[in-house]
C-alpha cells in the first residue's frame, strides 16, 4: 500500500476547468517492497526543448503541483539516492493530468 494520500492533492477552490493542471506523487520501493512517498524530492518542469521553467519540492506526502501552458512538458525528479528520472506529460486546459513518478 502506498503511503502517499489516497485521491492525491485537494483540487479545492481551483477552477480547473480555466487552468491546465500537473500534478502527481513522487514514490519509491520501501524495504518492504512497497511504494513510500519521497518528501523532499525536486520536480521540475522543463518546456518542449529542455528549457527549464519551474520547480518545486514535494510534499511530506511526495506530492507536487504546476499550473502550465497547454502543450507538451516533461518532469525532472531529483531525488537523493535517486538517478534522475524524466517523464513526458501534456498539459491540456480544463484537464488534471495526474502523474506517478516512481524513483
């Protein structure tokens, strides 16, 4: 069982559907073999040619959250004890694109 929140971050007073929305959970294989949320980590939002454009630390809960441009995007995990992770993610106006990162 995962340590990180059930249902991920509270999207209260957010008008999603005027905002393009990534978020996600930062994990990793616990010594028991299941998933813990990373706190601490650094996510970073990185445009279509590898610009970087934001960044963020993960919650207690592993949690993180950017407001983006429309488009194409990729998250840079960095973690200690943790190769670098990249994941490729859209962001689309009136969408949350929920994204797990495992590290």
């Amino acid at each position: 069982m995962c340590g990180a929140t059930e249902g991920g971050l509270s999207l209260d007073g957010i008008d999603v559907a005027k905002e393009s929305v990534i978020q996600g959970v930062v994990t990793r294989a616990g010594t028991d073999g299941q998933s813990e949320p990373v706190g601490n980590a650094y996510v970073r939002l990185l445009d279509r040619t590898g610009e970087f454009t934001a960044e963020v630390p993960t919650s207690a809960t592993g949690h993180f959250r950017f407001f983006a441009a429309p488009g194409e995007w990729t998250l840079r995990t960095l973690a200690p004890k943790a190769e670098v992770v990249d994941q490729k993610v859209t962001a689309q106006r009136g969408v949350v694109a929920e994204v797990a990162i495992p590290i």
